[in-house]
C-alpha cells in the first residue's frame, strides 16, 4: 500500500493501487464526499465514501477540520476538478473538531479574524500558499548563497551596538525593575546587569558580517531582527528576518551585479516549483482588482509582476539623475504626488520609487549615490564629499526592496562619519579594526525578507507572511 501525501497522488499516475493518506477535512458533502488536505498542496484530494459501509456515528464525526486517516483505492474521477479520487475502504477519526467552535469554517473570513487565529490560519488556502512560498523562498535563499561560495554566518541577537544608529531597540537585562541599582547620576547602572553593560536585541547583523567578510570573503546573514520602533502600519513589524551578505574586495558595481542576480533567482525559483501556489494568489489578487475603481488596480497581475523582475535588466541610475526625472515629471509638475520633489537631498518616497520603476523605465530601477546626510555612517564617501556609494533597489509595486553600500574602508574618514553623529569610538572599536588591519574594499546589502515575501505573494500587510506577527500591543501565540 502507498502512504503518499496529496500532492504526490495528484502529481502522479497511480491509478488502481491501493493507497493510505491523511490529513484534514476541508468540506463533507452529502454524507458522501470528504475534501481532504495535508497542507503538501493548495488542492484537496476527493475521497468517495459509501455511507452504507460506515456506521452513523463514525459519519457524524467528520466534521471541518477533523484529523482523518483514509484507506482505499485511487481511481479516475467522475467528477470535475480532479483527475484521481480515492474510494474509501477504511476511515478511521484521527481527531475529532467541534463544527460548532471551530472557526476555520469553509467561508471566506477577514484577514484581521484570521490573525486572530493565526495558529490554524495555514488551514486556509491563501495563508497555506503563503506559508508554502515563505518556506520555498527561504530555501532559495540558501541554495544561492551556497551555490556561490559564500558562508552562512549566525550574528547575535543580544548586542551592545546600534548599526543603524536609530537607537529604537529592544532592551535586555535581568536587573530587577523594582529595584534597578543607580550610579551617582541617578542613571541606570548596567555595570550590575547581566552582561555589564547596556545591551539590546540586534536591529542588523551587518557589522559583525562585515568582521566575518574580511577573514572568510564572502558571507551571508539570515536571521531573526528587530525594532521598537512605534509603528503600527501594515509594513513594520518589531520582529523581522533580514537577509545580509557582505563581500570582501567588493566594489560598489559588483553589489549592484551580485544584489541583481540573487533576486532574480530567487524569484525564477519559485516561479518554476510553486506554480500551483502563485497561480491561485495570482487568480485572488484579480478577483478583489475587480471590487476596486478602475484607477487603483494593479497594472500587472502577480505572475506579470515577477516575470518583470526576472526578464528585465534592472536600469542603473544615479540619485541625482533621479531627482532629475522626479522634478520634471508630469505628477511632480501637476502635483499629483503627496510628497512633492523640489530640491536635490529630499530622501524618496514609494510614489516617486514606484514612478521611476513602473512609469519612467518599465523595469526594476537600482539607485546609487545617495546624499551622505540620509544614508547610513557605514557607506563609503565619494569623492565629492557629499554622496555616498550606497544602493537601493526598486520593484514594482513596492518601491525599494534592496538596500546596500559599499563600506567605508578607510579609518580616519569612518573616525569621523561617527564622531558626526557621537558614536563613540570606543562603543565599535572591533569594527574599526577592520579598517586598520588588512583593510579593502568590501560591500553588501540588506534584504527585509518578509519584504520580499509580500512581494511575491502580493499580500499587502506584512502581518499576513510571517507566521505569527509581533507589533505594538501584539504578542500573542
């Protein structure tokens, strides 16, 4: 007998054999017709059941969401939808579910019911294909940077520097809050704290990458961040995963190079091993185009739009360049745009991003040379004293996705980027060490992977593509 999962059934010609499957009841028709899921696919397998060869109790137990296991013989299907079905020999109730609290019912639920239920929201087809493509594209991710040569690096989660310099962190101590010792200053004394200092949960994993790029070459972070930041929109979350590789001996156009073909590949992955899943949130993004005023659907369906990213040459254009184009444009001029261009250094908005990708160049769009003053202490001063080697990334629909620099190599220069903005020297002293044994150029860029998932779902709240979302007032589960 084949103990298979729906998927394989569906995918393969095993018709006539005796099979063995479980999963979990989506639907039961007319006392006759289980539609069965194991979570391996977006489908259900049909499972024909002769009422007669079971008793009314066992019946009356398969009810939606019930855990079964079913025994039979795979067969071609009478009816539409499914080329296999599986007429039941054996049923047997794995675990029953109360039809009258369970609340995955098959209807259609909100978004917000649904993240109150998010530990049985994947019984759902859309969030079991946002959760299949999350999984599919973390394994691209990791097959890239394996396939090219670079090492997978584990950077902490408890630091006691700021690498954004945004100082919206996440506390850690073990000091007791009734009784919190003080210095002289009536400050909080960290000296008595568990580690002896003040530290927080990691906003990046970027410089300690940095220490690892300048021994091993080439490295890659992928893990767990997070922010304080009070954000409670559809694009924050206080804990994120962040994608980060860094290069020795890396130049700014060399970033550009390796940032582009990793996204594509992601992208082509899965493309070509999800179709099933991209094609039904693809189907459910037009339908709810179709209930909106002509002028804000989506001019590119979601396949259409991941096809965008793989089949085009993302066009490099300069920060000033940009600017350019913004300011001399129609929406710019008729102030179309809620965010008006007027001068160069205004740091760029999503309308602006989304115009030059989707309105200007019809491609993906990066950015380079931004003005130093909006970017971060870490990227490399040009020449010209007032723009920055860092890049961005634009995608349809999203505006930026990517974002990277090369780093600033050179040690009286980065001395002074952090006196600015009163880093002390003392606080990132390993990281200045970098710069004064063996320096070189390196770069590396950072990718929001929940971001990136948004992107390839067309989900539009970044709450619904990661598994349980953590936000102000929100930790549940």
């Amino acid at each position: 007998m084949l103990n298979k999962t729906v998927s394989e059934l569906l995918a393969q010609d095993l018709t006539e054999q005796e099979v063995e499957i479980k999963g979990w009841v989506r639907t039961f028709r007319a006392n006759r017709f289980i539609a069965l899921n194991d979570g391996s696919t977006i489908k259900n397998i049909q499972c024909v059941v002769d009422f007669e060869s079971f008793d009314e109790e066992t019946l009356k137990r398969i009810t939606t969401g019930a855990a079964i296991s079913v025994k039979g013989d795979l067969t071609e299907s009478e009816g539409k939808g499914q080329h296999v079905e599986i007429q039941v020999k054996e049923l047997e109730i794995l675990g029953d579910s109360d039809p009258e609290t369970y609340p995955i019912q098959p209807k259609k639920h909100s978004f917000e019911f649904l993240r109150e239920h998010a530990h049985l929201r994947t019984r759902t087809n859309t969030f079991s294909a946002v959760m299949r493509l999350r999984s599919s594209l973390s394994f691209a991710i990791h097959k890239y940077f394996n396939d090219n040569g670079f090492y997978y690096m584990h950077t902490p989660i408890i630091t006691g520097s700021d690498a954004e310099g945004a100082g919206e962190m996440f506390k850690v101590s073990n000091l007791d809050p009734k009784n919190t010792p003080l210095t002289e200053e009536g400050e909080v004394d960290y000296s008595k704290d568990f580690f002896g200092k003040e530290t927080n949960l990691t906003v990046s994993g970027q410089l300690e990458a940095e220490t690892y790029a300048m021994s091993l070459g080439k490295v890659y972070t992928f893990g767990p961040t997070f922010r304080a930041e009070n954000s409670n929109t559809s694009r924050h979350l206080a804990e994120f995963w962040m994608i980060e590789p860094e290069v020795a001996f890396m130049d700014l156009a060399g970033n550009m190079d390796l940032a582009e073909d990793f996204m594509k590949s992601v992208i082509k992955h899965i493309l070509t091993n999800n179709r099933e899943d991209l094609e039904f949130l693809d189907k459910r993004l037009q339908d709810e185009d179709k209930r909106k005023p002509q002028n804000e659907r989506n001019d590119m369906t979601l396949i259409e739009k991941l096809n965008f990213v793989t089949d085009n040459h993302f066009k490099r254009v300069s920060y000033t360049e940009a600017i350019d184009i913004l300011r001399n444009c129609k929406p710019n001029k008729k102030k179309k745009f809620k965010y008006l261009i007027d001068q160069w250094g205004t740091d760029l908005q999503s309308e602006h991003e989304r115009y030059l990708v989707e309105k200007h160049f019809k491609c993906p769009v990066i950015l380079f040379d931004y003005p130093a003053n909006i970017k971060a202490f870490y990227m490399r001063l040009n020449d010209d004293g007032k723009t920055v080697r860092a890049m961005d990334i634009l995608f349809p629909g999203i505006g930026e996705i990517v974002g990277g620099a090369q780093r600033e190599e050179r040690l009286e220069v980065l001395k002074q980027k952090m006196a600015a903005i009163n880093i002390p020297e003392e606080e990132l002293w390993w990281y200045l060490d970098l710069r004064k044994y063996g320096t070189a150029i390196h770069s590396g860029f950072g990718l929001g992977f929940e971001r990136l998932v948004m992107f390839a779902t067309g989900m539009s709240n970044i709450r619904d593509v990661i598994p349980y979302p953590r936000t102000p007032l929100n930790a549940e589960f």
